[in-house]
C-alpha cells in the first residue's frame, strides 16, 4: 500500500489526515456543546438541536443574500453579522419552545425524546414550506476561499482553520460563563442539587429556559460554520445528530470537557482510519469501538455526580 509513497510523502498525508480531522473535531464541538449543556443541565432529549442548527444556516444564507443585493461594498464581512443572527434567532426559537412544551416534560426524558422527534419534523416541514425543499449554498467572502501554504506539499483550507478558531473562542466563551460567571454558578447549582437550589432562592425555571436558550443558539452558530463545509437544507440536520449525541454520551453528560474530548478522539480516530480505508468503514469502526468503550464505561468519559 505505501511502496508508491516516500517517507515524506507519508508524513504530508498523515499530517492533511490529522488537519482533516481536526476539522471535524471542531464541527462536532460546535454541534454538540449547546446538546451537552441542554442534555446534561436538564436532561432533555433534544432531538430537534439539528434543526436549529439548520435554522442558524438558513439566517447565514438569508444574511448573504440581503448582502449581496443591498451591500455588497461590506459583504466581507457579513459573516460575522450572520453568527450573531444565527444565535439569537435560534437561542429565541430555543426560549419559546422551552416555554411552550419543555418545561411541561422534566423528569419525562422519554417524553421530551418524542416531543422534540415531532418537533424536528415539524420544523423540517415549515423550513421546507418556507425557504423549499433544494438545498441551498451560501456564498462565501473572498478572504474565506483558497488554502493557506504551510509546505509545499501541505495545503490547509482557509474555512477550516476560521472554522477552528471559531470553536476555540466559544468553547473559551462557554467555559467563561458556566465556570466564571454568577448565572454559571446558578446553572451548575441546579446540576448538582435542583431542590437545594431553589431552596437558596434560585429560580430553577429561569435558569432552565435560558440554559436551553443558550445550548440552542451555540448550535445556530454551528449552523453558521455549517454552511462552509455542505449545503443547507431542509432535513440536512437529521444527518448529524446521531453523531452529536454520540459526541454527549461518549464524553459524559454534564461535562464540557469530556464533550471536547469526546470530539477530539471520534475525529481523530475516524480521520485516521480513513487513510487505510472507505470513509463508510471508518465510521463503522469508530463507532463500534465507541459503542464498546460505553459498554464497559457506561457513564462516558468523564462523569459528573449528580444529586436529584
């Protein structure tokens, strides 16, 4: 297999497989960071998060679209405008829908699981009633297009490293916020001990609807990085969430750090195999032995004990 290939061929591939899965270690971050917190705060089943990602792609598309007739002298820079759009129109469809159906199902998972099932559906319906059933592209700024040469036999995409910073600032940005600040405390408090929680005076119910509020937007962002790396369609959400909740269980609920480390070891394993075999197999692979490391450590990774 590798007689056709130097030495320093061998090690451009193996470091563009390595760039290549970390890549997708940064998509699955930002897919799943916004599941492991509503998953783990709440124990909600959200079977809907691929569609507000979706969501968040569509405002990205909608964003490019509003640039290039009305401003194109600043379509530069309309992808910025675009994730902060895409968060707050999927953190407040995130809001209402807590406020309409989720608060109605705590300690019901297996309700929540089909609610939110019916939910994604319905969803799939009025973005293809709305925006229609073909998928969509956005249109990139120039600065987003091309490679950067870091050898002259090692290539690295400019989307994916802004893809890569992207995922480092929020994942800095939510650690922030859940370990810094005085809400942060608040949520963790709920996590740990939800009856002694409110007893102290916290408001439970706020802390839920804003949790989920945030764990919905951070995946309206993770629509916005979407639309570099695929198409945006109506039912394009559906093809990731089997992945993101692998990524949640597989790092422990309730815990960032082990959804990072989760992602980091599901893209590194599946990108490597990938050198020596169809990408299909690879993810079969990955996936068994992920299934198999559960097996044997049920509650992932790293575990967080939780007081009911």
């Amino acid at each position: 297999m590798f007689g056709d290939y130097s030495i320093g061929d061998l090690g451009s591939i193996f470091v563009m497989q390595g760039f290549a899965g970390l890549i997708l270690f940064s998509v699955y971050v930002l897919m799943a960071l916004g599941l492991a917190i509503i998953f783990g705060q709440m124990g909600v089943i959200n079977m809907a998060h691929g569609e507000f990602m979706i969501l968040g792609a569509y405002v990205t598309w909608m964003t490019s679209n509003f640039f290039q007739s009305y401003l194109p002298s600043l379509f530069s820079g309309y992808f910025f405008l675009a994730m902060i759009l895409a968060f707050l129109a999927s953190g407040a469809l995130g809001m209402l829908v807590e406020w309409v159906l989720i608060r109605h199902l705590y300690k019901r998972p297996l309700d929540t699981l089909l609610a939110t099932w019916g939910l994604s559906l319905m969803l799939q319906q009025a973005y293809r009633s709305i925006f229609g059933a073909r998928e969509v592209g956005v249109e990139l700024p120039q600065w987003m297009l091309g490679s950067l040469h870091v050898t002259d036999s090692i290539e690295v995409p400019i989307n994916g490293v802004f893809v890569m910073g992207l995922t480092v600032l929020i994942t800095i940005g939510v650690a922030y916020i859940m370990f810094r600040s005085r809400w942060g405390r608040q949520v963790r408090a709920v996590v740990q001990n939800r009856i002694m929680a409110g007893a102290v005076g916290i408001n439970t119910a706020k802390v839920d609807r804003y949790t989920f509020a945030l764990g919905c937007g951070i995946a309206g962002v993770a629509g916005s990085a979407f639309t570099m790396i695929g198409s945006t369609g109506p039912t394009s959400g559906q093809l990731y969430i089997v992945d993101t909740f692998l990524v949640v269980v597989f790092g422990g609920a309730a815990s960032l750090l082990g959804t990072i480390a989760s992602a980091f070891s599901i893209s590194q394993t599946q990108s490597t195999l990938e050198f020596f075999m169809s990408g299909s197999m690879a993810k079969v692979l990955t996936l068994l032995a992920v299934v198999g490391i559960l097996m044997l450590r049920p509650q992932g990774l790293f575990a967080l004990k939780v007081r009911k």
